[in-house]
C-alpha cells in the first residue's frame, strides 16, 4: 500500500479572518482596540472601545467605517457602507472624465526633408495638436550632414511659423550634438 505525504501546515497567517479587498475596514475587521467615533449625521461620539462602537452601530443598523487609520486613535464613521462605497466610485469617475491625459507625439525628419513630405508632417502635427498632445520634431545627423545643422534649424524655424496659430513652443534644443528637437504644445 503507498502512503501519501502529508499535506503543508497552513497555520499561522493562512487561518486569520481575511480582510475584504476594499479600502476600508468595516465593522468586525477594525483591529484597533479603541477608536473615535463620528456618528452618521456628523456629531462626534468621542474615543470608544471597539465593542461599544460596534455596538453603537449595530443598534443603530448602519455599520462602524474606519476612515482614518492612521490617526491617534483611529476614526471610525458610522454609516450605511453600501451608499459610502457607491459615492466614492461616483467621485472616481467623475474626476476620470475630468482628468485629460496629454501624450507625446514624436515626428521624425531629415534637413533635406521636401516640401510634400513636410506637408504630411504638418497635417499629421496639426492633427496630434488638435487632440491636445505635444508634438516633438527631431532631426537627426549622420556622419558629415553634422555640416547642415543650420539647415535643419532653419527648417524648424519654418515650422514654428507654420504652426505658429495652432501651437506654441514648448521647448527648443541645445545647439549642440548631432540632434535638434522642437516641442510644441497646444494652444489652450
């Protein structure tokens, strides 16, 4: 007859009362021993012991909220849990539809770059520009063209003047190195 081991010991921290996912702790899994107390409508109920508090809110059939942890000792809110949680998602969202994330959009070309081509870079800078991201041009050297970097700069400044009513500078490389950069950024 084959004997099977024994399965791992799986005390300890494995057989505690888990804590919900949520942000607070609610109720019976406040571990504080004493916590001050704010009732539902805003009066303060002073420094309690976690049982009369809990059964504070028990009589009152709202639940015990630790909304401050961290404070000495901790702040407990009696209120309806279910309404508290559905009001800070509602918080969340709106401050995600107000929030506007600006990215930056990076177009890359040569100091002998035509007059098609620059066309396409502008429309597709114009375009970035319109959905409110930065647009950076970089134009780069290679070997000998390092000759030319007052070409290139005089192409970047035809650029600030084509785009000069849909955008403003944001930032302008040093003259240094074998790469120039413009940043522009959107007119508000």
């Amino acid at each position: 007859m084959k004997t099977f081991p024994k399965p791992a010991f799986r005390g300890g921290r494995f057989n505690r009362p888990q804590t919900p996912p949520d942000t607070h702790r609610i109720n019976e899994f406040i571990t504080a021993r004493e916590v001050r107390v704010i009732a539902a409508d805003g009066e303060q109920l002073g420094v309690l012991q976690i049982k009369d508090a809990l059964q504070k809110a028990q009589e009152l059939e709202l639940d015990l909220v630790e909304v401050s942890p961290g404070a000495k000792p901790p702040v407990c809110k009696i209120l309806d849990y279910g309404k508290f949680k559905y009001k800070e998602q509602k918080k969340e969202a709106e401050a995600r539809k107000n929030r506007s994330e600006t990215s930056l959009k990076e177009l890359r070309l040569r100091y002998r770059t035509d007059v098609g081509d620059l066309e396409v870079k502008l429309k597709q800078a114009r375009d970035f520009l319109a959905e409110g991201d930065k647009v950076k041009f970089v134009m780069r050297f290679k070997g000998r063209e390092a000759m030319y970097l007052d070409i290139g700069r005089e192409k970047l400044d035809q650029i600030v003047e084509r785009l000069k009513d849909v955008a403003t500078v944001d930032e302008r490389s040093p003259t240094s190195g074998r790469q120039i950069h413009i940043t522009f950024a959107p007119i508000k």
